[in-house]
C-alpha cells in the first residue's frame, strides 16, 4: 500500500470515528433524559404505591423494541441487553422513596440493625416512611421501652446468636408482629411461635447485604401466626420490587441444604485445593474461558466475605453434614470410575445426569451465553486498563 493511499484511508478511519464518538456523545445525552424521566416515575409510584418493579410492564416494553430492532436491521439481542442494563439502572433511580403501605405503623425496631443485612431494612423502612429504631447489645437496657411501642419487631442477627435473642424477647405487645430474616427458618420460626402469642412470620431475604435493595431479589416467606396481621409487610416488600416465594420452614431448611450449604462447602473446599496446590491465579485467569472465570470468581467471591456467616450456615444444622458425606462418596465413585480408565460408563452417567436435568439444561445452556458475553467483555476491559507486566 502506497504513502499516498494509506494517509488516505487514515483520514477516512478517522472521520469514521469521529461520528461514532459523536453518536456516543448523543447516547449519553439521550441516557441523562431517560434517567431523568424514570426518576420522575419513581416519584409517581412511591405516591400511588406501585411496585418499583412491574414484570409484565418491562416484557411489553423489551418485546416491542426487540420487534423495532428488527425491522431496523439491529441485532434483537443487542438491544435486549443494552436495555435490561439500562433499566437495571433505572431500578435504582427509583429506589430512593417508597410508599408506605401501612402508615398506622408506629414505630419498627430492627434487632441487629447496624449489621450488614439490617442496615438494608432498615434503609428501606426508612425510605418507605416509617419511623425505624435500631437496637444492638449495648443498648439492650432500652429494649423494653422501645418494644412497647413497636408493631413490628425484626431480628436480624447472625444465626448462632438468632434463637436465643429471640428467646429473650419477653416484653411483645400482643399486637406486634415479630419476624426473623435468618437463613435458616425451622427453629427460629419455632423459637419465635414460643415467646410471642401475637403474630409471627419467617422471612429469608435470598440476597446479600451488597444488593442496592428488594428490587428482583426472591425473599422467601414461612408462615407462622396471624398472616392478615402482617400482610401490609409482605405488601411492603413487594412494593420495594421483591419477588415472594412462600414455603414451609422444614421445605426451606432441606432447600437451603443443597442451595447454601452443599455448595458452600463445595467452594470452600475447592479453594482450599487452590490454595494447597497454589497455582498462579493471574495465569490461570488469563488462560481461562469466560465460564472458567466466572467458576474461579465464584470461589473468589466467598473467601471475600465473613468466615463467620458462612461456617454459621455450615455448622448450623449436623443433620447436613450427611448430605456432605453422600457428596464425598460420590466424588470417591466418580474418580475411582477415572482411575479405572471405564470411559463408556463415565458416558453413560453423564447421559443419565443429562435426563434427569431434562429441558433445564437447556435453558441455562441459553441464559449463561449472557453472562458468559458479559464476562469476556469484563476481562477484556481489564486487561486494556491493566495490561499484564512483561
């Protein structure tokens, strides 16, 4: 290529450039004017009481600008993920004021509320309109007065300490409602039924302290006593976006066995591997796939956070560790299965699994391509900004 020709198709690479810059330019704008309108939704809803979060309201609207996409010659699924990130972001613009939905509430006291999760209802009570005390131990000489005039009572301390501080709660005015957001729900719904004759409910928020708030977050719901007493609670968080999922205590602690303490273990083993074989965790995350990444990061993500939790939701409950046992003997199986070199029998295996995963694999076949997109243009990013040392 000639001089002459290559300045030349700079010069058009350029121009090129420029209008993409300015049509980013023009995104960003149009971006300012739809968080400024979605504010002022936000506004509206918490004054009539909507949910921030309306499902059939963000299908309509995904599935007609999908259609508008198509018929424009742009990709249907670059527009669907361009537009759930952006109405991601609208949630959160929105997650500033909420309607109180029972505004006879007089005061609620969160046990344990300057904690992690407590702070998270304690926030959103707050933004809701209700007047929220806060009592940790050190201020326990003040509970009895605050119980008084409390009609809702939430425990939020960490799960060892959860059925003896409910224990100790003897002074409940008969209306008040008391409720736990613990992980586990068996024995403090059972604790709670014993110390209190008003009405009682099991909540286990199934999300971090790190979530911005309720919005799309499955919060699940074991009945006690008096359900029409609390029902302006459950009203409450569903108006914060929550998605409820009701169960009984005995179903949610078998669930939690498989959902938070078999796969608990499972990572914290598998780092503990890591770390005794101590490979080179940069090298392993530049050599790895997107789903290789999310894996590692998974494993990560737990030794990032408290020990304390997660041997609590570990420990909790000896009737899991049998569960754990059944696991170890069959990852014995399955290496013995290795070491005896029977490969048509790992095959055959690995089909039976597939059946009875059935069209379930299927599906998370399709839902991991996004995040696995997501994942590669995440360390792509990193590398560029941080790029590896020679």
């Amino acid at each position: 290529m000639s001089k002459d020709a290559a300045e030349q198709f700079a010069q058009q690479l350029s121009e090129l450039r420029q209008g993409i810059d300015e049509l980013d330019s023009q995104l960003v704008n149009l971006l300012a004017k739809r968080a400024d309108l979605a504010g002022k939704v936000g506004e509206i809803k918490a004054k009539t009481g909507m949910p921030i979060y309306v499902p059939a309201r963000e299908a309509e609207m995904l599935a007609d600008r999908q259609q508008q996409a198509e018929s424009a010659g742009v990709s249907p699924s670059l527009v669907e993920d361009l537009l759930r990130r952006i109405m991601r972001e609208s949630y959160h613009i929105q997650n500033n004021r909420y309607r109180c939905v029972n505004p006879g509430v007089k005061r609620i006291v969160v046990i344990g509320g300057a904690g992690a999760l407590g702070s998270v209802f304690v926030g959103l009570f707050s933004r809701s309109g209700y007047a929220v005390d806060i009592l940790e131990k050190e201020g326990w000489s003040e509970a009895e007065a605050l119980f008084s005039q409390a009609s809702l009572v939430l425990v939020s301390v960490p799960i060892n300490l959860t059925v003896d501080v409910i224990a100790s709660l003897k002074a409940l005015p008969e209306h008040c409602i008391l409720a736990d957001i613990t992980s586990i729900k068996d024995k403090p719904l059972e604790a709670m039924m014993a110390v209190h004759s008003g009405p009682v409910v099991g909540l286990h928020p199934m999300f971090g302290p790190d979530a911005p708030g309720m919005i799309k977050q499955v919060v699940v719901v074991c009945h006690g006593r008096g359900e029409k007493t609390y029902d302006w609670l459950l009203q409450q968080m569903q108006t914060w976006g929550a998605n409820l999922i009701e169960t009984t205590a005995q179903d949610h602690d078998n669930a939690m066995a498989f959902i938070q303490v078999m796969r608990h273990f499972n990572t914290f083993v598998y780092g503990a591997h890591l770390a005794g074989e101590n490979p080179d965790l940069v090298q392993l995350t530049q050599l790895s796939s997107p789903i290789y990444r999310l894996e590692l990061a998974m494993v990560g993500r737990l030794f990032a956070q408290s020990p304390n939790l997660y041997a609590d939701i570990i420990y909790n409950n000896p009737d899991n560790f049998a569960l754990l046992r059944r696991f170890h003997t069959r990852f014995g199986d399955a290496l013995t299965l290795l070491e005896q070199g029977d490969k048509a029998e790992f095959i055959r295996q690995f089909n039976e699994i597939g059946e009875w995963f059935g069209d379930y694999a299927k599906t998370c076949l399709v839902d991991s391509k996004q995040l696995l997109l997501k994942a590669d243009d995440n360390q792509m990013l990193r590398s560029v900004q941080s790029p590896p040392k020679e």
